[in-house]
C-alpha cells in the first residue's frame, strides 16, 4: 500500500540522532514521519551510561572537545559550531532537565536517569507533531538518479522530499542496533568502513583478575606493552570482571589496543599505587609489617593492597606462603610484593564483542559527507547522521554528543 502523502522528511531510526534530527526538522515547520524497527523509541538510549545517561561533556575549549574524534576532528568543526555542547546544555535545561558535570567532565542529567534523557527527546518530537510508526523496519529503498524516492516497510511506501539515515551502529545488538543501515548505504554506493567494536572491555587470561570480579578501583595506571615493549600509559578508573577489566579507563584504550593485537601478544602493568614512588610504597610496607610482626602475612597484607583485591593478588605471588607470619618473611619476599604492587600483570586476550560494545566505529567515511549539512555527497536529498558516520571517539559524553550534534544538523538542513 502507498502513502498517497508526500513528506517533508522521512527520518530511518528513532534513537538519539534519529529523535533529535526528527524534532529539529518539524521545529522548522517540516511534516516529518519517524520510522522505528522497534516497538518503542530510544531502546539504546534508555541503557546508555548504565541507565544514567552521559549526555556530553563539559569541555570548553572546541578544538581540545573536537580532538577526542580523531581523524573526525576537522570533518566536525562546521556541525559543533552550530550546535555543539553548550548548545546541547542549553536544549536540555529549557526543557526542564538541568545537567550536572561530574569527574572528567562528564556530563549527566541531574536525576542521572537515561529515561528523563529520553522523556525530553520524546516530548520535542511530539510538540513538533512529528508522524510516528513503531514496528516498521524499512525492508526497501528506491531512488532515482541522484535521489532517495521513498521506502517501503511492512506498512507499506513512504514518499518525501528528503531522507535522514539514523539507524545507529551494531554496538548493543539486543536494543535493535544491528548495523542495518550499513548495508543499505553501501548497496547505494557509498563507501562504508566495517565496523569493530571500539569501546569495548578486554578479555583476560590471568586468573586473578577474574577472582576479583565487581571490584572497582577508582585510580589506577596501566602500561600496555607489545611483544614486552612499552607502548602507552593511562591512568583512571579500572573495574574487574568475571572475563577482564572495564571502566573508563579500559573502555577508552580499547580502541589502540586493537590495533597492537593485529600486530603481536599483548600485555599489560597496572600500578596499583600511581601516585607513590617504589620507595615510599616500600616504607609503608615497611611499617606495616613492623605493626604486624606476629599476625600472618594474608592478615597484614590486607592492609597493604587496595580495597578488595588482597584475596585475588595472592595468586599472582606464587612463590610466598601467605600463611607466614610476617617476622618469617624474607627481605627478598618484601620487595617483591612491593614491586608486584607497582606492576600488576595481565595478559589481554583479545577485546570483547559488539555485545558487550559501548560504541563501534565503522560506517560512511566522512569524505562522502558535506560537513555543513549531513548530507549525502551521492544523493541529493539524503542526510547521514550518528553512528553511521565512521567516526571514533572515547566514552565520556563524546558519542551522545556525536548524536546530538549531526542530527540537529541534518534536521535543520533534510
């Protein structure tokens, strides 16, 4: 069945983008229709940040917020100047959901809720009577020349004068992210980058990383070494896992270690105390033993690890008897478990699937984009918008704001 109603824009996805670029575009007085595979909009959305939503991020500086995109920086520039993240803090606190800034910049709703992140999205497409339809999948796209002309879902053919792509990438597969809007882009001749997962947890091999599983620990260092060769330092927030470490910190050097697996075995040192010298950690191991003489060493060196984690390091010291007491504990012994504390090994298996993905990269390379607009440079009245552009970036707030940005853009433009 055809829609005999041609209109102004037809936007494919009803996520972050797709709400935003749908709401945009009838706040420019468009007839918009918004086509939804899912049986309700914002699935991604409503889980994102561990259901409290990292909106965006607070950095001021353009071009520093603009470097977190990689090779995406100069394409970015034109879309943030017109909306960017003080634009995004600006549509949010007008409609009634003021934001706060919390470590690294990161920015949240203030009843750090995903679903009043959505809520709001919700009422600015409603407020702008945008035409929505659940349930419908696009199964077709015809075109003609250097046009989209309409697609077809189980509901039948949908025409309108221009189209916004914003079906999300394939991290989160269970909301629906499936990576659809891949294929249909290449088919129309675009050049589209496979994705890999890019925000990702690491898999491990080290038994003790997985005792300690749900331990977080708030400030770390870890060094990533190629074939025994130093190649990179972060610091910030490690979480352990039944399979390997996550947390901001491991999420954000996922994507370069990656790419160090391509090239060979991949290993790792976390500090466990970055901000204290061997020596000093040494005298302070000192002194705990001094207080402890008589007590085992399992006992005393609960004082001494950080919080959690003393059961699981006992089994990285294979060659010392925690069941001795402290007075029975060699020199040797003490330095060790000292230096141990300072370079904690793992062994990185490989990085975790798209299941377990914060964000993948892939998609349109940028070279096939017009940075002012969204649109296509194929297709005339086609605007490409969110995960579907090949853009990585770090968890923070950077991927939302991705969203927020090309979908405000491509809704003020399609």
């Amino acid at each position: 069945m055809k829609d005999s109603q041609i209109y102004d824009c037809i936007v494919v996805g009803g996520g972050a983008a797709g709400m935003m670029a749908a709401g945009t575009s009838a706040m420019e007085g468009k007839k918009v229709l918004l086509l939804e595979k899912n049986k309700s909009l914002g699935e991604k959305l409503k889980i994102t940040g561990g259901g409290r939503c990292n909106i965006t991020n607070e950095e001021q500086d353009i071009r520093k917020f603009l470097k977190f995109y990689d090779t995406g920086e100069d394409f970015l520039y034109s879309p943030f100047s017109q909306f960017g993240n003080k634009e995004t803090f600006k549509f949010f606190e007008d409609k009634g959901l003021p934001l706060v800034v919390q470590a690294r910049k990161r920015a949240f709703p203030y009843t750090e809720k995903a679903f009043d992140v959505f809520n709001t999205l919700k009422k600015y497409i409603e407020n702008g009577k945008v035409q929505v339809r659940l349930n419908n999948a696009v199964k077709k796209i015809s075109k003609e020349n250097n046009k989209i002309i309409s697609v077809e879902t189980k509901d039948g053919v949908f025409q309108a004068k221009s189209f916004i792509f914003a079906t999300g990438g394939v991290s989160h597969p269970e909301t629906g992210s499936t990576g659809d809007g891949f294929g249909w882009l290449r088919d129309l001749g675009h050049t589209v980058k496979d994705p890999t997962p890019s925000i990702v947890p690491l898999k491990l091999s080290d038994k003790w990383v997985h005792t300690l599983a749900g331990v977080s620990l708030s400030f770390m260092k870890i060094t990533f070494y190629l074939e025994d060769k130093k190649q990179f330092s972060k610091k910030g927030k490690i979480l352990f896992t039944h399979f390997g470490l996550s947390g901001p910190l491991i999420l954000n050097c996922a994507k370069k270690v990656a790419d160090l697996l391509h090239e060979g075995e991949v290993t790792a040192k976390i500090d466990a105390y970055p901000d204290t010298d061997l020596g000093s950690l040494e005298k302070k191991v000192i002194k705990v033993f001094d207080a402890n003489k008589n007590r085992t060493l399992r006992n005393a060196f609960r004082e001494i690890a950080p919080t959690g984690t003393a059961k699981g390091l006992e089994l990285i010291f294979s060659g010392i008897d925690f069941t001795t007491k402290v007075h029975s504990i060699t020199k040797e012994e003490r330095k060790e478990i000292v230096q141990t504390l300072k370079a904690l090994p793992v062994h990185i298996e490989s990085l975790m699937g798209f299941d377990r993905a914060v964000v993948a990269d892939g998609g349109v390379i940028l070279e096939e984009i017009d940075t002012k607009t969204m649109r296509s440079k194929l297709y005339s009245n086609l605007y490409i918008v969110g995960d579907l552009l090949h853009i990585t970036r770090p968890s923070g707030g950077f991927s939302l704001q991705l969203c927020w940005t090309t979908g405000y853009v491509a809704g003020k433009n399609a």
